[in-house]
C-alpha cells in the first residue's frame, strides 16, 4: 500500500525510500593523477557520498549518493570544483517495491511506464 509522497520520499509499505542515485562525473582533461586523487577525495567527504570509484570510459568516476535532502544538491557540490567537467544522474528505483503497489501510477509519475502498462527504459 502507498502512503504517498511526504518530504520528497517516496513511502511505500510504511518504509521510506531514500534518494538514491549514481553520478557519473567527468573531470577536465588537464588535470593531472595527483589532482583527480584529491578530486577523488574530496567527493568522498560531501555527506551523502557512500563512496566514489575511478572508471575507465566516458566519465572518470561513478558516485553512490544517499541523499539526506536531495540528489541535486549533492550533484552541486560536485559541480562547484575547478576540476568539474560534466555530470549524469542516474536516480535509482526500487521497482520490486513499487510493481506490488496495486491502483497506483508511479511508474508512469517516474517516467517509466506507457500506455500499456509495461515498463519503458530509455525509448527515445
């Protein structure tokens, strides 16, 4: 059963859903490994950040957020550094969670569902 949304979380089934997401950040080419170490670093002290991972590929670390207020006030502090480059959010669901909430249309209010019912990924 849903409870609605209250303070911004999703409630269902009387817990709470936390704001979760992973940001995929790219740093400016110029830097060097020394800097993006502190860069590294310093994206793992802003509270919220469980951790942050140097990746291969086009962006140059995945960030794990929980965040206490929102994902986009997290994603702005990673943003407001020298190094700062550009950013994807990827906001995670518990769809295992919200596929059980009967009468309810939060697939569709998070951009996840169509007209018929199923589930969409990514259709552009």
């Amino acid at each position: 059963m849903c409870d609605g949304s209250r303070n911004g979380l999703l409630k269902v089934k009387g817990t709470e859903m936390g704001l979760r997401a992973y940001l995929l950040v790219k740093v400016k080419d110029n830097i060097e490994q020394e800097e993006f170490i502190v860069a590294m670093r310093e994206v793992e002290r802003i509270p919220g950040v469980e951790f942050a991972d140097p990746v291969i590929g086009g962006f140059d670390m995945v960030v794990m957020v929980d965040a206490p207020v929102t994902v986009e006030a997290i994603a702005a502090k990673v943003q407001d550094n020298h190094w700062f480059e550009d950013m994807k959010i990827l906001k995670l669901i518990n769809i295992f969670e919200l596929s059980n909430v009967k009468g309810s249309n939060h697939l569709n209010s998070l951009g996840l569902g169509n007209h018929r019912g199923r589930l969409k990924f990514n259709e552009q």
